[in-house]
C-alpha cells in the first residue's frame, strides 16, 4: 500500500498504488435543489450510449430518490453497514477506507450486487420519510414533515479510483490529460472485480459482451470543449461540467475550484469511502443534517447556509445561474453590472447571463375590434 493525500477526508490514506493527480480533474457539479425527477438526464445518457444488446438495465446515469431510491438496490446501505462506524473529528475522517477496511488478501471492502439488482432503477421513487427539519419553506402542514431528495448519479471518476485498484489484468485507467476512468475492453476478462470494488456502483457489467462496461464522461464531446449529454439535456439547469484543480492550485476565477474549494458550497458524495470523488454535490435545503452529513461529509450545515443567502451574494448567484446556459464548456468568469459572463480558455466571452430578468407590465385594457367594430380588449394575465 502507498500513502497517498486525500483532502477530502484531511489526511493521509492507504491506495495501493501510488497514483499521480492528472493535468487537470474532469468534474460535475450538481444543485441537488434543482432537480424534479425528469430523467431527461438517463434517457439523453441511454439512447447515446447503452441501446444496445444487454445493456437493456444499464444506465450510467440515474436519478434516485433519497432515502428509499437505489440502483442498484440498497448499493449504499449496503456498503455503509459493511464498512461499520463512519467518524470525523472536525473535517479530519478519523475512521477506515474501503482501502484500509479491505479483508486480508483483497485490495478493496466491497460487494457484488445479483443481477435482479439492477432491474429496479425506479425503486422507491418519490417515497418520502420522517420529519423535516424545523427550518424549512414549506408551510406546516402534514406534507411539511416529512422529506426526499433526488440524487443525480454518474461514475466519480475518482482521484483513487476503487475499480482501477481492484482490476487484476489493468483494464482500467485514468486518463492523465483529464482524469477520466475508462474501460480497455480489450484487456477486460470479466472477472467483474471492478463491479465488486466499487463502493458507488458505477462500473456495470454487460451479460451479451462479457466485458465491464461504465461512463465515459461523453469524452467524445469533452474533447470538442462541449458539456455532457446528461447536463446539456437537463431542464433544470442543475449541472456543470467543468475542470477541478488540484487542492493546492486552486484558482476562485474557475467555477469549480470557487463552489469546491473556496466557497465549499459543492461537497463530495460519501466522501468517507476515501475514493475522492469528482462528482460533486449542492445539498438539498430541506434535509436533516445528520443524514446529509452522512452522505456528504461534515461541511453540509455551512454549505446550506450559504446556498440560502446565495440571493444576497450576486459573484455566487451569478455563477449558479450560468449553470446550463451554453453547450460550451467555460473556464472562467465574472459577475459585473448585474449581468455574470463565461469565458473559454482563450478569455473570449461565451455567454452572458442576467442576475435579474427584466419586467415588462402590459396595460390591462387595449384596443381592438370586434366585427369591423372598435372595442376594448381586456388581459387576464399583465
């Protein structure tokens, strides 16, 4: 075992190999807060990449609903009760990895899900549960007490990938240009130790091709400097395909770099798990801490904070609302005279958005004329 640094967990962590951070971190970002179920997200994912034959349950992206959603079924319960008591002392996780927590003779803690797993994507969908909090938008009425979330989920494409740990014959890696963990699948036997390692569940295996198979960051489309299919499709404008620096060249112009290490507003999901995930995550406002905490480590009260007095702050309202604005991937930007603007690596402007769109009122009555006759119209909507 190598000891490698893991800033999301604040410390120093066994990886059995001593792995490089690539040139730049492919990331995403979701605003959990945003999301309403639609699943244009999967079907944008599915009809571009798994149509084919035995790929019929595969969905490299899905949206579950929390707590009772899962694909596959129970992949978190699962691992969390495997792994045991999860402590942070401070931002410092003082407990075991899947890597520290591995059995003797194997790489990785982890399970392998039965194929029915994967047959029920919608599982628990819009099933709420227990009380909310006893800060919350809603009125108090009996639907107020209770809660879910959507979760919106794709491979990590992890710092410390667990499949990449786990595979005996190096069929997957992490592309150094952008950090993307990928599939050779000609190297790949099947022997699905990939698919038992994962702790997040995101490598699948294809029972027609025998090969494992999972997302590949759409990098046909990154590599045109184009966003993904799944945050290109999404309604909600929740997503941001973006570029993560490393934790000490951190630059707050880089939408990323400012809402995952500045502001501290998107956190990692399970980041306990010790994989360093790059997928990253706005916490629902409505939620219990301590199940957020469990799920997104122990910055979710700060995150919340400051996500509800984003209004208030136009440099972050500005960068939120840039979220899904252009196809293009941006680099950076800037929120100048009530208008935030992205640009691409060479500084030229991609896009421009306003903080607050303008009121036009229409008066109630206008003319018009009925039968070649003049007469007063009246709105029903000004």
């Amino acid at each position: 075992m190598a000891q490698v640094r893991n800033w999301q967990l604040g410390r120093d962590m066994d990886y059995p190999y001593v792995a490089d951070r690539p040139a730049k971190q492919f990331t995403m970002i979701m605003d959990t807060n945003k999301c309403i179920a639609c699943q244009s997200c999967t079907i944008a994912c599915k009809s571009t990449w798994t149509w084919g034959k035995g790929q019929e349950f595969m969905l490299w992206n899905n949206i579950e609903t929390k707590p009772f959603g899962f694909y596959p079924t129970a992949w978190d319960v699962n691992l969390l009760e495997l792994l045991g008591e999860q402590e942070w002392e401070g931002d410092v996780y003082s407990g075991q990895t899947v890597f520290e927590a591995a059995p003797a003779g194997e790489r990785v803690l982890g399970w392998t899900p039965a194929e029915e797993d994967w047959s029920h994507p919608n599982i628990g969908e819009d099933e709420p549960t227990g009380n909310a909090d006893d800060t919350t938008y809603m009125p108090e009425n009996p639907h107020s007490l209770m809660w879910m979330y959507y979760l919106q989920r794709i491979c990590n494409h992890c710092t410390y990938p667990a499949c990449v740990a786990a595979c005996p014959r190096e069929a997957i890696y992490k592309r150094p240009e952008d950090g993307l963990v990928l599939v050779d699948q000609t190297r790949c036997r099947g022997y699905q130790e990939c698919l038992t390692a994962c702790p997040y569940k995101k490598t699948m295996f294809n029972l027609e091709t025998r090969v494992s198979e999972k997302c590949i960051g759409c990098y046909p489309k990154l590599e045109q400097g184009l966003q993904t299919q799944c945050t290109t499709a999404c309604i909600g404008r929740l997503r941001l395909t973006s570029y993560l620096s490393a934790p000490d060249e951190v630059d707050p112009r880089k939408p990323a770099d400012y809402l995952v290490h500045v502001r501290r507003l998107a956190l990692p999901l399970y980041p306990q798990l010790g994989l360093e995930p790059n997928v990253y995550y706005i916490p629902p406002v409505h939620v219990p801490t301590k199940y957020l905490t469990q799920m997104f480590g122990p910055g979710v009260e700060r995150a919340v904070e400051t996500y509800r007095n984003a209004k208030d702050d136009p440099e972050l309202l500005g960068l939120l609302m840039l979220f899904g604005a252009t196809e293009r991937i941006w680099h950076t930007w800037e929120v100048a005279d009530g208008v935030a603007r992205a640009f691409d690596e060479a500084g030229e402007e991609v896009v421009a958005v306003p903080l607050r769109e303008p009121t036009f009122t229409r008066p109630f009555e206008f003319a018009t004329d009925v039968a070649g006759e003049p007469a007063t119209g009246y709105r029903h909507n000004t």
